[in-house]
C-alpha cells in the first residue's frame, strides 16, 4: 500500500489497496486512513452493487436517500447521472450531505461509473481547519449558538437532472438544528459544521446579523488553502467523512470542454450521529 497526500489540508490517494479486500478483521485499517485523511480515493476498483454495499455497511447503516429512488434491486444506492445534453449536476455548492437530518451521515462513499474526458472534478474542504484558523471574534460569537439547516425540497434533487427520479416525496422539507460547532465523536476534534446548501440562519441572534455572519462564515470555509481537488477515473472510489468535511461538484461542462458526455456516479450514506 502506498499514500499519496493531495494537499496539505486532507486528501489522500491510496494506492495498491483493493477494496475487496476489507473485511470486519482489517476494516480499522480503512476507517484509520479516514480519520487521518478525512477523505481517501481509490482508483481501478471493480466492485459490483453488492460489494460496495458490503463496504458501506462496515462502516453502519446504509440508508436511502431522502427525495430520489435508488437502483431497483439496491434502492440504498443513488445513481446520480448528468445526461449529455445537461450542464447541471448533483453537488454544485459547497455542502455537507444531509445536514439537514436529525443524524446526518458520517460517511459518504462515491463510485464512478463513467466519466467525461474533461470537467467534473469534485473539491473538497477540511472543516476542522476551517475551526481552527476561523477569525477570534466569530468564534467567541458563534461558539455556543446552533444553526437552523433544512433541506430544498425533491425539486433540488430532480427537477434539473432528466435521468433522476423522485421516490414521491415531493414538496416536504427536513429541517433540525445542531451546533454551529461540532465535535467529532471518535477524535474529540471541533468542526464548523455549517454549509451554505443548507444552513438557513443562526438561532438567537436578527436575522440581518445572521445572514452577515454566516456569509462571513462561508467565505472562509470556501478558502482554497482549506481544500483538495480530485479529478475523477473510471472505476474510481472516494469515501469521505461527511461530520468534518465540505464537498463541491465542479459542473464545467462549457460546449466543447465536456459538455456533451454523460458523467454517472453511485453513491450510498451511512447513518451517522446527532451533532453535539
């Protein structure tokens, strides 16, 4: 096995490692690489539906999406495809999967299936960082307080995507809130665990102060030095620690520079925790 770090904020790929391979016995060897990466991609992996939901749930419970139908057979796992014709795709924005759950997902695991021959890179950003070099006087606002985080509703998740279906869940909306500051449970580390998909406002304090303060709060976390850029193969694997990371999907399908190509991924969630 060899580890090529991607930046110095989080990232790694792993080479030499078949994913295959793990097992309940070897699996602390995987969920290590995680905590210390925080997100690890694994190239050339042939792995059926029935694997990757074998490797899902070694990590918990692999739960279906909220809005949008699974595969027939797998209904955990979502197949988001951007057809030729579009531009759009799943995960324009910063955002963290699901924050608007009561126990948004711990882990997220993304498989390529086909991918165009430019554009679709996914980036993605190091919350914990983003904590920790936060400005002083944010902090000592923002430390105690929790946020509101609710979903957009199936639309988001179909309207503009013609090979995405609904699962009937149409037009109801999830929304909780958690602390603005998160701790992670098994590193104890802090986490700015606020996205601009779906954090609305921060509790207790105007309206107009919050929307100030968590466009401050998104710029920061949107600083490239924060971040790890992967750009996608065939076959490809990344598993990504949704409690303390970002992730955005570049759709730079301009006509010529990819537009034109299909881009398809499976992606399955596992259930996490109750922010704390």
């Amino acid at each position: 096995m060899k580890i090529n770090i991607l930046s110095g904020a989080l990232g790694a790929e792993i080479l030499n490692f078949s994913l295959n391979t793990i097992t309940h016995d070897n699996f602390k060897i995987l969920n290590d690489l995680l905590l210390e990466h925080k997100v690890i991609f694994f190239r050339d992996q042939n792995i059926a539906p029935e694997e990757l939901m074998y490797l899902g749930s070694l990590f918990g419970t692999v739960e279906e999406h909220a809005y949008v139908k699974g595969l027939e057979n797998f209904p955990q796992i979502t197949r988001i495809v951007k057809a030729a014709n579009e531009k759009n795709q799943w995960g324009e924005g910063w955002h963290s999967d699901v924050s608007y759950d009561l126990k948004p997902c711990k882990t997220i695991i993304l498989r390529s299936i086909k991918i165009p021959p430019v554009g679709g890179d996914t980036v993605f950003s190091n919350m914990e960082l983003a904590w920790e070099t936060l400005d002083e006087g944010i902090k000592n606002i923002i430390h105690d307080k929790k946020a509101l985080h609710e979903s957009n509703g199936s639309k988001f998740f179909v309207e503009n995507y013609s090979q995405m279906e609904s699962n009937g869940l149409v037009g109801e909306k999830y929304s909780n809130e958690h602390p603005i500051v998160r701790t992670h449970p098994e590193t104890g580390n802090k986490i700015l665990f606020v996205n601009p998909t779906y954090t609305k406002k921060i509790l207790g304090i105007p309206e107009n102060d919050s929307n100030k303060l968590l466009e401050k709060i998104f710029r920061h976390q949107e600083r490239l030095d924060l971040s790890c850029r992967f750009k996608w193969t065939d076959n490809a694997i990344a598993i990504l620690d949704n409690r303390c990371t970002q992730h955005y999907a570049i759709a730079d399908f301009y006509p010529g520079r990819g537009l034109g190509h299909e881009r398809i991924m499976d992606r399955i969630a596992i259930v996490g925790d109750q922010p704390f």
